[in-house]
C-alpha cells in the first residue's frame, strides 16, 4: 500500500503515538504518499495490527516515549533495517486535566514524561541520524493549549507550551544540519483523547469557531505531510494551526 511517485517516496519516517488516533492518521497518509513508516508506540499490540493492515511499508515498534533506553534502540533499528531516518513526528501524548489547586505532583510528572520529556527524547534522538544525512524534518505535535491556555488544563498546557518552545530552539540549533524543527497546534479532534466522539456529534459545542466542528484526525495529517515533504523546505521553527479557527479571536 504505497504510493507511486507519493510526495514522500523514498522517504523514512517514524511517528510516536502511530497506533490511534492522529498518529494513526499520519501514518497512513505518509504510506499514501510513499514513505515507509515506523509507527512506535505504547501499544504494541495496536501497532503491530496496523502494520499488517496496511503491509510492508509499515513496521511496528513498542516505545515509552520517556525511556532513553527504548529510544535508542527503537531509532537504531530503524537505521539500521531500513537505512536511515528522514522524518521523525514526535506525536504521543496525553491529556490531563485539573485546575492549580487540583492537580497533584504525580500528575504534573506524568504529564510531562509523556508530552515533555517524550518530544525531548524524540527531537535529540531522531536528530543524530538525520545530522548524519545531511537533513531532515522534524514534527512536534503540540496543540491550541500551547499557544492559548484554558482553565482546568494546567498541566497538558504547560506541556504543550513546553513543545512550542523546544521546537523553535531545535530549529534555530538543527538548521545549519539541514533539519527543519516545526509544531503542529491542533484544536479539538475526534480521538480517543476526547471519547472517540465523531465530528458531527458535538458540532453544538464548536459552533462558536468559524469552523463549527471539532477536527477529524486526517485533516492534521495532511498538514503533517505537507511539512514532512519538500513542499515545506523553507518552513522551520514555525507554528502551523488547525483549530477551526479558534485562535482567532472571539466572535461575540
């Protein structure tokens, strides 16, 4: 199941969090376009069905986004078996919610482990190979919490705020390696991380936005290719929002 000609032939990608949701989403839309993808994530045994889904251009891998020790030898294999790394989508996380006075320390370090320190993991990681071959692209999958905060979201805010950040300092460091280092800052989308609600069943709740719905998961996946491929090639350090518009501003 690879695409001819696809905007990212020949390409090597691996994407965190690939078994659901909009990692998922990523990696079929990377196969369409032709790469081969490595979709790593907690959940092996979701991993490992999509491979055989959608064939030999896809290997599963089991990682912890926050162990070291599972990185480097995710990203070692990857080398070493398919000859190289040219895309790296740092896109697993999770969201916790709870106020100031809510949220415990357990909580907070959880939070980060995963969003933080798992994108930290991934851009130092993924960044060696890349360095290596003279180029690459990087994707940090932060959110509309990384830009605006919302009451009740501490701790995924200040995670999401965190990824913004470290991609603008990876890129101002991996440009002259031939690196670009962007964030994607999506809106609500339908995923497990919202109850697997479809788009058209809480539109109510998003009428407010000039797009009046949450987001479905391929529609951040083509902004992932569009910033994996060529197409993106002078783009680094960059923000790229699909919220429906609700960093706009407000409509009332």
């Amino acid at each position: 199941m690879t695409a001819s000609g696809g905007r990212l032939e020949g390409k090597v990608a691996l994407v965190t969090g690939g078994a659901h949701g909009i990692g998922q989403a990523i990696v079929r839309a990377f196969v369409e376009e032709g790469a081969r993808v490595v979709a790593a994530d907690v959940d092996h045994a979701a991993a490992r069905a999509l491979a055989e889904e959608l064939g030999p251009a896809v290997r599963a891998e089991q990682l912890d986004v926050g162990s070291e020790e599972q990185w480097r030898a995710v990203v070692d294999r990857t080398v070493a078996d398919l000859g190289g790394l040219h895309v790296g989508v740092n896109n697993a996380g999770i969201v916790s919610k709870g106020t100031l006075a809510e949220t415990t320390l357990e909580q907070f370090e959880a939070t980060v482990r995963v969003n933080q320190i798992g994108t930290f993991l991934g851009l130092r990681t993924m960044a060696e190979p890349m360095k290596a071959a003279g180029g690459g692209s990087l994707i940090n999958l932060s959110s509309i919490r990384g830009l605006v905060g919302k009451a009740g979201l501490l701790s995924y805010a200040a995670t999401k705020f965190a990824v913004r950040g470290m991609t603008k300092v990876a890129a101002l460091e991996l440009g002259p390696y031939g690196i670009r280092v962007n964030s994607i800052h999506p809106g609500a989308v339908a995923s497990r991380l919202i109850g697997d609600l479809a788009p058209e069943d809480v539109d109510p709740a998003f009428a407010h936005q000039p797009i009046g719905r949450i987001a479905r998961p391929a529609e951040i996946a083509r902004l992932a290719v569009f910033l994996a491929s060529d197409d993106s090639s002078y783009s680094t350090g960059s923000e790229f929002v699909a919220d429906g518009g609700v960093s706009a501003g407000d409509p009332s």
